[in-house]
C-alpha cells in the first residue's frame, strides 16, 4: 500500500511519485525489471544530444519546458541506482572486497561532457520564464548541479551492478572518486521534500523532483572524476552500492545464479459466446418475494484530490499534462480520498444505512460486501461488519468481488438470498484506491474512495417491487478480463487501466445492456422499458468516455446523471454514490425510475432498473 500524506501547507501528496519503490519480491528475470525500467525511465527521459536538438529545432518555449527535459535525464541516469541501492561514500581502504552484497559501478566516460553540459546551460538562459523566473532559475541549479556532475554514459549502466571484486578484477575498470567526502555534507530531509512550496503546480513537482535527485550525490561534486580502478588510493572515497532491501538483494542472486524460473508460457484461448443469451432477471416474475429498498446511505471520502493536487504531484514517468487536459480527458474536476481505514469508512455508511431503515442487528439477515479493493480477507470485511454492527449471527455474510458492476451483482443475490431468509439483507459497495494507485498517472487521474450501502428489505405483500429488473456477466476476451489489474507487478503492483481495453468492454457491454433494456416492454406508458426510465445513472468510470459510448449506443447525454466531477471513479460505490448526490443536489425531488448500468475489471457487467424514493435516501452532510 501507497498512502497519500497530507503536508504542512494541508496539501495532499503522494510520496511515491518522487521516490522509486519498486517491490523486488515480484520482480521475476532481469527483462521484466528491464521492461519497468524502460516505461518508467527510458521513454520519457531525452539524452543530452536530444535535449540540444530540440533547442536548435526551437521546441522549448520556455525555461520550464527545457528543464523538466534535464531533470527527467538525471532521473534516468539515476534509474537503478534510485530503484535498488543506497550509495555510500567508503574511504577504499574501508571497502569489503570479498562480500557478495555489495556493489561498484563501472562506467564508460562521456565524451564531450564538458561541452554538452555547458550547451545545455547556455540553452535554459537564453529561453523565456514559463511562469516564475526566480522559481525556475533556483530549480534548474539544484537539477543542473546532478546534471553537470556526470561524467559517464548513462545508457551503458548494466541492470546488476558488479561486485567489489567484479570491479578489481580489472585494474582499468572505472568508477567514481570523490575526492573529499563530508559526512555533513547537506541533504534534504523526507519532510522537507513533502513540504515544499510553489505557487505554481508544475513548479512544486519539479522542486520535488529536484530535492530527490539532489539527494543521489551527497557530495562536492565538483571533485568528483572517473578514474581506473588499479590508480585508488587508501585514502580515496568512492561510491559504494547497498542493496535497499532483502528483496533487491534476493533478486540479484537470482538473476545472477541463473535461478529464475521460466515465465509460463499460455497460448491464447478465443472465446466462445454462450450459446444462448442470459435473459433478464424480472423480478416481479421471477420472485416470490419482492425487494424494497429501505435505505441508502453513503460515505464519501475526507479529502479533496484536485487537478491541480494531480500536477503538483506529477511523476517523474509521467507525460506532461495540465488539469484543464484532465478534465477534459476524463470528465474529472477532483475525487475524494478517505484519510481513515478501508474498514471504517465501509463501516460508516453501513451503520448510516441501518439507522436510516431503523432495523437493528436481531433484524438483518445477511450483509454482502461488494469491492474490489479490500485490504481485509481474513475475516472479510462482511463479516467484520456483522461484528461491528452487532449481530450475532447471518444466514450470510460474504464479499463479492465484481469490481464496478458490483451495485447489480450485490441487489441480484441481495435478491436472492431474500427469498429464503425473508428479512433485510445489507449491501454495502466500498472501495479504497487511494493508497492503491502508486505512480500510475492513468489510475491516478480516475480513481477516488467511497462508500455506500443500502437496506434491501421485503416489500409488503401485493406491493410493487423496488428492484425490477437484474442483469449480470461476466468475461470476455482475455484482453478486456485483463483490461484492470491490481496488484500488477509490472507497475509496482499499483493498480493500473488499460485505457484502449476498458473502452472496448464498456461500449460493447453498454450497447448489449440498452438492447436488452430496450427490448423489454414498458411498464407505465412506453412501448419498451427504455422509454419508462427517468434517469439513466451509468456506473462513473469516465464522463468523457461514456458519454461518447453513449451516445454511439443511442442514448443522449441529456439523459445521464453524473457526479464524477466532484469525486471521481469510487468502481463498485460509484452508482449509490451518485444516486445519493442527485438526491442531495435536488436532481432526485421525487420517487423515479433508475437505470444503472456497471462495467468494469475482469469483464464484468450488470445492471438494475430500480425506482428510488427520496425519502429512503440518508443525506450526507
């Protein structure tokens, strides 16, 4: 886990946007490290004759554009040695040379260092301000000062570092003298990092990103010069490599003894579709007994996430952007972070719900959890609420895993349970991204916290049913099932989003759920169920996105309720938490007919035609 920080100035940061941490326990063969290591570094990172092209070809229109350009070079000349090791300036007479644990580098020099560095300077000078001068001259000393001090080639780094005796079996081998070492000399502490200041979003990243380079030399760099190994003296400091963790260090002998087993391999299956379609669930005909929907209650997250906090935080492996290209890539102004554990803000809305429907523990007869994002499974986290709540015993209690399609599968065996048990069954959709997302911009733009739970109670006998129709799938193609991962060792086991994926299983599963739904006939006075819906309230994943899929499905965007805007992707709460709002907002002023329709990771879907009463709706302040 991932979790934010909230700094001094009561700004929100995400620590790991600034300091690589990658988990080394699943880290398998040196060409999966050198894949993340590529994506993370590589791509986005201009060599020092690339960074000069683009000045010649008039590319930079500003300081700031040219030095984000430097900063992400020394980001990249620093890609293993941030990821892996501490370094620790040895007296050589010190240095163990027999240990298996420790490391040297051996570097090629950089030919004409001394004339690209002094280009790259002369370039930032002669280039206008992007916002602030001052700010931005102050910066480029502390990234230029990392920059300037190399004096190798940085693509030549091997990914496993030499051992001390790796390195003198050679005496020609390179490596770093320091000259001098001061063991006072200054760096910048973790809070110092987090509390820097900018006015200006895009500056503060890169101040950040500037402390953390910095902090890579602890050194007078000005002294610093590659020599051979067989000219060190035993007075001479010089840079030694300590793995950062066990794992890193596992991981090296791994790769090094020759110990990593083969990746599996899978042939691709091509998938075969059911032989004959799911019909829709009718509850009324279907069911005996019909569902009432007694409460809905919600618990939204305790921090505010903007744009702007996005750009503030911007990662060393993201692509520039600004807020305003945020929103209109996902629809997206902010989304809401809970500063409180997974399991308490489930809890929240849960005890909301239950004091709305004014039933007590002796009157529940099941709660479902449905979330993706649990930190808890033994005991899950429907039974930890049945405990928390008080009740002594269930007919059921259980989480259900189907990501943002978890609203309809949740009412479905809500539904179905209570045909058995015939007393209210709790449904509780809950979902912490937050400390889940790491330094993947994609996520990071979409997903926030939430909570929401409703009170599915037995309607009095001959009454209408407030759940009317129910529809669930699941799978797909192995792309799209594969569309969202989490945890995904190949992001530093963050949750990552395929983006292309994600848009091909959510137009196709929203165009089958309007067709279904469209071929049902209407309940008051339209020929078909589509015409008697109110408000189509879609599962949040992405405004720009569903809108487009919407439309291309028929359906206008007049007739969606959103409140992604405001608190972005909450997946398996995003559908209650939205219906909440419209209530609050005054969209909702009157009992309705809802179509809620979710589709998400492992490609699933479902949906719910529903009518809300207001009046069940617990308003959160």
């Amino acid at each position: 886990m991932q979790p934010f920080e909230t700094n001094r100035h009561g700004r929100i940061v995400f620590p790991s946007n600034f300091f690589p941490d990658i988990d080394f326990s699943t880290v398998t063969d040196v060409e999966q490290l050198d894949s993340v290591i590529r994506r993370d570094f590589d791509t986005k990172a201009p060599t020092a004759s690339e960074i000069l092209a683009r000045h010649t070809r008039g590319d930079y229109r500003n300081k700031v554009e040219l030095l984000r350009d430097v900063a992400l070079n020394a980001y990249w000349a620093n890609r293993f040695a941030l990821t892996m090791f501490d370094k620790r300036p040895t007296r050589w007479a010190d240095v163990p040379r027999t240990r298996d644990d420790l490391y040297m580098p051996v570097l090629t020099p950089w030919p004409d260092q001394e004339s690209k560095v002094a280009e790259v300077e002369a370039a930032f000078r002669q280039l206008p301000a992007g916002w602030d001068d001052a700010a931005e001259d102050c910066i480029f000393e502390t990234v230029f000062d990392v920059f300037a001090a190399r004096k190798h080639v940085a693509g030549a780094l091997p990914t496993v570092k030499p051992t001390v005796a790796q390195l003198t079996a050679d005496p020609k081998n390179m490596t770093l003298r320091l000259g001098s070492y001061d063991p006072n000399f200054r760096v910048y502490s973790y809070d110092e990092i987090l509390d820097c200041h900018e006015d200006v979003p895009a500056l503060e990243a890169l101040r950040r990103w500037s402390m953390v380079l910095h902090n890579q030399q602890p050194w007078d760099r000005k002294q610093v010069e590659l020599v051979e190994v067989g000219q060190l003296r035993d007075d001479d400091y010089v840079v030694v490599f300590h793995p950062r963790d066990r794992h890193v260090q596992r991981f090296i002998s791994r790769v090094t003894s020759g110990r990593t087993a083969p990746a599996p391999q899978r042939a691709a299956v091509e998938p075969v579709p059911p032989a004959t379609p799911y019909p829709t669930i009718d509850v009324r005909r279907d069911f005996a007994v019909q569902p009432r929907i007694e409460a809905l209650a919600v618990a939204h997250g305790d921090v505010v996430c903007t744009n702007e906090d996005l750009i503030r935080n911007s990662a060393y492996n993201w692509s520039a952007m600004t807020a305003d290209e945020v929103t209109a890539k996902t629809g997206i102004e902010q989304r809401r972070y809970t500063s409180g554990s997974f399991s308490e803000l489930a809890l929240q809305a849960a005890r909301a719900a239950v004091e709305k429907a004014q039933v007590g523990p002796a009157d529940i007869g099941a709660v479902l959890v449905c979330t993706c994002t649990s930190d808890r499974l033994i005991p899950s986290l429907a039974t930890y609420l049945s405990g928390e709540l008080g009740i002594a015993q269930t007919h059921a209690s259980f989480d259900l895993v189907a990501a943002c399609a978890g609203l309809p599968y949740g009412l479905a065996e809500a539904t179905r349970i209570l045909q058995q048990i015939r007393r209210p069954v709790l449904v509780v959709c809950v979902e912490k991204f937050s400390d889940k997302i790491g330094s993947v911009r994609p996520s990071r733009m979409i997903f926030g916290d939430g909570a929401a739970a409703l009170v599915v109670g037995v309607a009095p006998e001959g009454a209408e049913p407030d759940i009317e129709y129910l529809q669930t799938y699941a799978s797909g193609p192995t792309s799209e099932v594969n569309s969202i991962i989490w945890p995904n060792p190949d992001f530093d086991n963050a949750i990552t989003v395929y983006g292309p994926e994600v848009k091909s299983l959510a137009g196709r599963y929203l165009a089958q759920m309007l067709d279904e739904v469209r071929a049902l006939p209407g309940l008051d006075k339209g020929e078909s169920l589509l015409d008697d819906i109110d408000l189509v309230v879609p599962h949040q994943a992405n405004k720009t996105m569903i809108i487009d899929l919407a439309a291309k499905a028929g359906l206008a965007a007049d007739r969606l309720y959103f409140n992604i805007e405001k608190v972005g992707n909450a997946s398996s709460a995003s559908i209650p938490l939205a219906i909440h709002d419209a209530v609050r907002d005054g969209v909702i002023t009157e009992p309705v007919r809802i179509f809620a329709p979710g589709f998400g990771a492992g490609a699933v879907a479902g949906y719910s035609v529903m009518r809300i009463d207001p009046s069940v709706v617990a308003i959160a302040q």
